[in-house]
C-alpha cells in the first residue's frame, strides 16, 4: 500500500469516528451524507481551524462545546441568494399559486432555509400574490446559527443587485426595494415578512414528518446526502404534504429514481416542481 493511499485511509477512518461524535453527543447525524462532499469541507475546516488531524478535531468537538456551531459552519451550506433560478419561483407564481388559491389557509415549508433567502423569496412571492394573510411559513435548519440569521433578515447591500435582478426576472409584481432599508452597507428586510413564520430546528435525516403542508421547498439540499438520506427526506415530505400538494427540489434533484416516485406526478417537470399524487 502507498503511503498516499494509507493516509487516505486514515483520513477516512478518523471523519467516520469524527461524524459518530458529532451524532452521538449532539445528535447531528452527517452519516448518511455524501462523502466526497464532507471530505471537502471538514478538510475546509480542519485547514481553516488550525487542527493537525480529523482526530484532533473530534477531541475538540468532544471536549468543547463552542467547537459545534464552528463545525456546523462548515458541515452545512449556506451559499444561497433571493429568487434563486428566477424561473422557479415565476412557474410558483403562475402555476402553482392558482392551486393555492383555493385553500382557505395554506401551510408551506422552506427545509435547509440556511440563512433565509428562499424564505423571504417565498414569502414575498404569496404577498405579491395576496396569500400572506392566509399562510403560515415553516423555515427549518439543522444549524441553529444560520435560523439566527434567518430571523434577523439582514443581508449584506452588496447581494441586493442580483437579488433585485431576480426577483424581477421572477415576475416581481413590485420593486424589492419596497421590502427592506438600507443603512450601513446593509439591507434590512422588513419584519412583517417574518410575522407570519415559524422558525425551527429540523433535520431531514433523523427528525419525523413536520406537519400537513401545501407546497413544501427544499432545494439544493438533497444533493448533499446518500441515496439512503434522500429516500428518508422524499419519505418525510410525502408524509408532510396534503393531497396534491406540490415539492419543488433543486434543478440538479430529482424524484425519479427514488421509493416515493410513485407518489408524486411531474407538475412542472423542468423547473423540478411535482405534485402529492390524490391517493
């Protein structure tokens, strides 16, 4: 054996012993994870956080509490922007939102909200179309430090250009301007957009099914797990979801080779968007 192939070995045996900690004293589970991305971002961290070894790193984590929201930081992503794939959120603004239209109240969830961009993406989106009032938002995360920053609704002046760009493209109804203030190099979204949320710390892969919903979003979330993970995660939001009610995934996710594919229809099949089957 190669001495390259013997410390890619040990690597892996100590993120494997590094994950099971994570678990077993926090009960964060990244075990089911894809590995090649969780390779990536604890060597990101391990490099960043100045540790010699994944070993030392897990010793750190067992010993100090203020090493788990470091780890989080780099386990979980957090890269996100408004009205994200603008064409998304225009097929939930004129295909979707008909549907929704004729519930009395609607429940949506926003699962891997992260910092709050698809959140506020949506709730703006079902103000614009005069569905607010009757709405309640589920935004969940495993890393309670990106919630945090969720509620607080801040983000940096520089992001607002393209964010503007997207909502526009999105069939934006008003300015976004209309939305926040800016002051400091930063724009602050307004707090009745988060009137109507509940904010929660929720895991796809070890907590249950969260409620009865009538559109749930997860995007760009499932890409990160195994296909064990992913199956658990389809489970939870078929289980989550009302009769015909509608998942919209990311542009690289997709239901078609999972267990519950025979559960939902293709809505609107480019834009990854489908619908709870009636049965």
């Amino acid at each position: 054996m190669t001495d390259d192939l013997a410390h890619e070995r040990t690597e892996d045996i100590e993120i494997r012993l590094l994950l099971d900690a994570l678990y077993y004293r926090y009960h964060y589970d990244f075990r089911d994870y894809a590995m090649a991305s969780i390779k990536r971002r604890l060597r990101q961290g391990r490099q960043q956080l100045g540790f010699a070894s994944f070993s030392a790193m897990q010793d750190a984590l067992m010993r100090d509490p203020d090493m788990l929201p470091r780890l989080l930081g780099f386990l979980t992503v957090q890269v996100s922007e408004m009205f994200r794939d603008p064409s998304y959120f225009r097929a939930i603004r004129e295909k979707v939102v008909p549907h929704l239209r004729t519930y009395p109240s609607l429940k949506v969830w926003i699962a891997g909200c992260s910092a709050g961009e698809e959140l506020y993406s949506m709730v703006i989106l079902f103000r614009e179309e005069g569905l607010e009032e009757r709405t309640l938002f589920y935004a969940t995360d495993i890393n309670q430090e990106a919630l945090r920053a969720a509620d607080t609704g801040i983000f940096s002046l520089d992001r607002i250009p393209l964010f503007t760009e997207n909502h526009r493209k999105s069939g934006g109804r008003h300015s976004l301007s209309e939305y926040y203030h800016a002051a400091y190099g930063r724009a602050s979204f307004d707090k009745s957009l988060r009137r109507k949320v509940v904010f929660s710390d929720h895991s796809l892969v070890t907590d249950a099914v969260f409620g009865e919903m009538h559109l749930i979003s997860c995007r760009n979330v499932l890409i990160y797990f195994n296909r064990s993970a992913q199956d658990r995660a389809l489970g939870l939001f078929e289980g989550s979801l009302v009769r015909k009610g509608f998942l919209g995934l990311g542009a690289k996710e997709s239901l078609r080779f999972s267990s519950q594919a025979g559960s939902f229809v293709d809505f609107v099949r480019e834009e990854k968007i489908y619908q709870r089957s009636a049965q």
